[in-house]
C-alpha cells in the first residue's frame, strides 16, 4: 500500500516536471512571438517605457499608419506582400522541380561520382549565405539582375535546390521501386510511371520539401536586403528596415508588419500540417 | 501463338555474370515455373523478360517478336509482385483499370474489364477500397485481376506468394492453378519454394547460380534428378546421400560399413572402385508392415530410430544408416520409441547413384 503510494507521487513528480520542461521549452521558442503580436497592438510609448507597464492598452495605431501614405510613416505594404509572394512561389517551384528531379535520380538511379555530387551539394548547404553575398552582388550587378524579382528568385532556387534533393531523395527512397515497375507494365513510359504512381504517393514528402524551400525563400533577409534596392523588388524582410530611421526604430511599426509577414506562413503550414507530419516521418525512417 | 524464347540469355552487372547463356522455351499456355535457391538468378531471367532488366548477351522473343530493345509496355505482358505493387493512391477498381485507363480506352470498356476480372477474383465488394484496407489475400487477388484486366500475351509471377502465411498460400497456390485453366495463358512463375513448384507446373527449370540444372516436368525432376543439387533441392524431405565406394562384384559399399546392391539403371555407368553418392528418398525407405509394397529389387535393412516426427497420416523417422542420418516415411503410423530398432525394406530400382566428384547422376 505504501509503496505503491510512493510509486504514484514519483509518477506523478515525474510527470510535472516533463510538463515544466515542455512549458519552459515551448516558452523560449515562443514567447518572441507573442511579443511581436502584443507589441503591434500597443503605442509606442508603452513600447519603450520604462519599467514596463504591465497592463497593455489596446490600439490599431501601427496597422493604420503602415496602410496609410509615405509621409505618416507608411510602407507599400502590398507591393512587398506582392515582391515576396511572386519571389517566394517562383523560386519554390522552381526548387521543387528541379529538387525533385535530383532527389529522384539520386534514389532511382546509379551514376558514377553519385556519391560525390550528393556530399558536393551538402557541402554547398554548409557555406553561409551571406559569404556569397558580395561575390553575388557584383556578379549580379555585372549582368543587371540587382533590384529584379528573377535575381533573387535564382538565389533562392540556388539556396534551396540541395535541401529538397536531400529531402526528396529520402522520399522516393521509401517508395517501392515496384511502383514504377508495375506502371511500366501496364503500359506507361517512364515519365507516365512517375507522375501518375511515383509522385501521388510521394506527395506528403513533396509538400513538406514545399514548405520548407517557401518558408526559407519568405523569410530570408540577409540577401535579399544586398541584391534588392527599391519598391519594385524589396521583400517583406527586406521592408521591415523601412522602420529604422536615423536616429529611431518604430518598434510598433515593425512588429505589425512582421505580423503580416509571420501569417501566411503560418496558415499555409496549418494548412498543409498533416502532409508535412506524414511527410516528415515517411522520410525520416531513411537510414 | 505466344511461345517465349530464350536464346543465350546473359545479364552481367559490371564485371559479374548472374545468368550465364540461358537456353529456354517456353511452350503456348505453358505453366512453366523457374525455381532454385536465392541468388540462383531466376528473378532476374523473369524481370529481362519483363524488360525491367536489360540483357547483356543473347536474345528474348516473345511470340515471334525480338523483344530485347522494347519497353516493357510494348511486350504485352503481366507482372505479379512479391510486393504486390498495388497502387496505394488509387482504389481496388482504379488499380485494376488502370492499364486500360493508360491505354486510353473507353469508360464503358474499362468498367466492363474490371468488373469481369472482379468477378473471376472475387472481389466484387472490395472495389472501392484502398489498397491499405486489405488483407494480404485480397491484396494478392488484386494484384492477380490487374494482371488479368491487361488481357496479357504471358503472366509473368515474382514469388507471389511469399508474402502470406502457409495457410493462405495453400489456398491461392490453388486460386492461381485454377487461372490458368480458365484463362489458359504462358505463365512463367518464379519461386524459392520447390512444394509450388511441384504443385503449380507444367515444366519447372531448376536453377543454380545462373545456370540451368535441369528442365523437365514435377515427377521427371523427382524422379530423374540429374544430380544431387537437383536430387536434394526438389522433394520434402529431400533426397538422402550417403557416400559410397563400388566394388567389383555388384554392390556399393556405404561408409565402410554396409553393402548394397548396385541399383540396375546404375550398374553399366559405375565402374569399380569408384567414390560415388548413393541416394534415396524417404518414400522409398519404408518400416516392413507399414510400406506401399513395391515390386522389384528389395534390400533388408535394420537401423535405429533415433527420432520421429508424426505428420498424421505418415510419421517420418530419423534412422542411422552407416552411420548417418537418413530419414523414412511410416504409412500407417503406430508409436515408435527413440532408440528402437526397425527393419525396412529399401526400394533399390528407386535408387540413384551419383558421381561423387561432380554429382552428377549415373544412369542408363
């Protein structure tokens, strides 16, 4: 009876402090987020006082001005909405194309230096994007891609092309080489086996290589804030600069346009969760 | 007329050969199944006439087209995986179609096919289903109806049975039998399992390490093997071997210990003095009273029984002969103690006689 009690409070010790861990984890990752949110909808004031006040007051202060004209502290919103939309898609489906098509002939084929261009392309994955960023910024300046939608969508499909090899590669390794097999005895070429059997079933592990190429093309700043100049190709990254002046940083500004940036992202993960979960366990059994 | 050929067929991978030069023919509606231990390359001759496999050397015709530089779907061919391959996006009734769908039939023709194959499989109730929600049997039966809704020149099988229990393989080892004698169609059929390959064929082609040992039907192969591989490997239990020394007034004396007639098919192909393997199948060493009484040549022989294993009608005993383990079949079991000593009787003209050296059968 008595041990069996002590058995229950150290389960039930256990047990709390795994909670307290998983709270306390949770919370670093998402406490700056919140922050943001919550600091959007407070004036500036409240912002920077000091010590802080600890009951918010409510405004939409930050959202007007960023939607109203230049002079009041606005921003062309929607044409970097746009600038990251037509950069992000464009460069996502560019990487997931040719992506896939490596990752296929990495998982299907045998070719000499297989190896090789598989540790070659993770290598490129270790140097840090900003190294490239000078040698980028004169080879572009040179042949007239700074400032244009097509220079950074090139960079992006650069930047992501060897993470959804990587990715997709696992996928397709998970798939059953019968699969295509038996497609091509039915009757498909190779290319018909592919699109109708191979890719249907490794759509989870695409739509998570998806996600990940369009969440890193969306979010990237260091780059992009070299390669783009003007209105007509800044991202929203890029835009949040547009905050800092001389001498202050419109903090509320900032946050309410990151919000804007932060729920695209957000509702195209929620949205595509169960693909991306499947997607990444399916794949992740690789050895 | 849908005769396959095989003329020399070779596959190498790099610098190693897996078949050498096989020569084959595979006659119209044959059930013809390639059997041998894994790695013996029979998966890899079916998968070059499947056109999965480029060949390296020699020549495959189908019907009386050269088929070595067509694409699979050009061959007029179905597969049946191990795996099944179902396509598990689609349903039972797309899975089937699908061939017909690729080749861009009409609707009306599509539904008519699949619910023909379905009936034949019986899987009427399964057509909307995903392949996940299967079980292994009905997984297989699909796999058979897409192979069937193609309305193939040959069926091709890769080991398509090895996935189910033996309850089961039991039951679709028969399904399988009964398809071909209603669709009538080549079927070439690829197992490790030499029971289906007695039970299921017309012509089995014994295989070994990219060769062909031995072409014939189920009882030539046990009744003729024409050496110990194919003596060991067809028939359960398999064949047993004693090493045996001839001498020259008729007999074979088996590990120095016990004599033996010369069986009469051996007699003129051994000379004295030579090392050679004596063979026997338990069928043919039975307990006296409890033997189908054969006429011909009959040895004496007494041996302890070391161990038994009742399979109900029949009891297989583990003898020593010569000192070697050598099993028996007991028709009309009664119990037998370890240890006892029985007399047999040994059926000689069902006795075989191989070459020690290369283990080849010595026979008229």
């Amino acid at each position: 009876m008595n041990r069996n009690q002590t058995h229950r409070s150290r389960r039930w010790i256990l047990k709390s402090l795994h909670l307290l861990g998983l709270f306390l984890i949770m919370a670093v990752i998402c406490i700056p987020g919140l922050w943001i949110v919550l600091n959007s909808f407070r004036p500036t004031v409240e912002i920077m006082a000091k010590p802080p006040v600890w009951t918010p007051t409510f405004t939409l202060d930050h959202y007007r001005a960023m939607f109203g004209g230049a002079g009041e502290g606005g921003v062309p919103v929607f044409q970097y909405f746009r600038n990251s939309l037509i950069v992000s898609v464009a460069s996502t489906v560019i990487a997931i194309l040719i992506g896939m098509g490596g990752g296929y002939a990495f998982a299907r084929y045998r070719f000499r230096f297989k190896n090789g261009y598989f540790v070659g392309l993770m290598l490129f994955r270790a140097v840090p994007g900003v190294a490239l960023s000078l040698p980028l910024f004169i080879v572009f300046a040179l042949v007239g891609l700074i400032d244009t939608h097509i220079g950074l969508i090139l960079v992006y499909v650069a930047m992501n092309v060897p993470f959804t090899i990587w990715l997709t590669d696992g996928f397709f390794r998970q798939i059953p080489k019968e699969f295509h097999e038996a497609a091509e005895i039915d009757g498909c070429t190779r290319w018909q086996a592919f699109w109708k059997v191979e890719f249907p079933v490794a759509r989870s592990g695409v739509a998570a290589a998806a996600i990940f190429a369009f969440l890193t093309s969306w979010n990237e700043f260091a780059l992009a804030s070299q390669l783009t100049r003007s209105v007509g190709s800044k991202t929203m990254p890029v835009g949040l600069l547009d905050f800092t002046a001389e001498f202050t940083i419109n903090w509320g500004g900032m946050c309410a346009l990151a919000v804007l940036m932060i729920l695209p992202a957000l509702i195209l993960t929620f949205l595509v969760q169960k693909h991306l979960i499947a997607g990444l366990t399916f794949g992740g059994v690789k050895g | 007329m849908t005769e396959v050929t095989l003329n020399r067929v070779v596959k190498r991978y790099g610098k190693h050969e897996a078949v050498h030069g096989v020569d084959l023919k595979i006659h119209d509606g044959e059930f013809l199944v390639l059997v041998g231990p894994s790695g013996c390359g029979k998966s890899t001759t079916l998968r070059m006439i499947a056109g999965l496999e480029d060949i390296s050397d020699g020549e495959i015709s189908i019907g009386n087209r050269i088929v070595n530089e067509l694409p699979p779907r050009e061959r007029n061919i179905s597969m049946v995986f191990q795996n099944y391959a179902l396509y598990p996006h689609m349903t039972v009734c797309e899975n089937l179609g699908f061939t017909l769908r690729i080749a861009k039939q009409p609707e009306a023709e599509i539904e008519k096919a699949v619910k023909k194959a379905a009936g034949i499989l019986g899987l009427d109730g399964l057509l909307e289903r995903k392949p996940s929600e299967l079980s292994g049997g009905e997984r297989q039966r699909v796999a058979m109806g897409r192979a069937i809704v193609r309305r193939p020149d040959v069926f091709l099988f890769d080991e398509p049975l090895s996935n189910l229990d033996a309850k089961l393989r039991t039951q679709m080892r028969v399904e399988i039998k009964k398809l071909h004698h209603r669709v009538g169609n080549t079927i070439i059929y690829v197992t490790h399992d030499q029971v289906e390959a007695m039970t299921l064929a017309d012509r089995i082609v014994l295989m070994r390490d990219g060769h062909i040992v031995q072409v014939g039907t189920p009882m030539e192969l046990f009744n003729n093997p024409v050496n110990t591989f194919s003596a060991t490997f067809i028939g359960s239990p398999p064949m047993n071997l004693i090493d045996g020394v001839v001498t020259d007034v008729g007999t074979i004396i088996l590990r120095n210990s016990l004599t033996v007639p010369i069986p009469a098919v051996a007699r003129k192909q051994v000379v004295s003095g030579q090392q050679v393997q004596f063979g026997f199948r338990a069928d043919n060493l039975m307990p006296i009273g409890h033997a189908v009484e054969e006429p011909g040549e009959l040895a004496n022989l007494e041996l302890p029984v070391s161990l038994t294993e009742p399979l109900g009608t029949e009891t297989l005993l583990f003898a020593e002969l010569a000192g070697q383990e050598v099993q028996a079949k007991m028709l009309n079991p009664r119990p037998v103690q370890p240890g006892e000593t029985i007399a047999f009787h040994l059926v000689l003209n069902k006795c075989h006689v191989f070459d020690a050296g290369n283990g080849k059968a010595l026979r008229d």
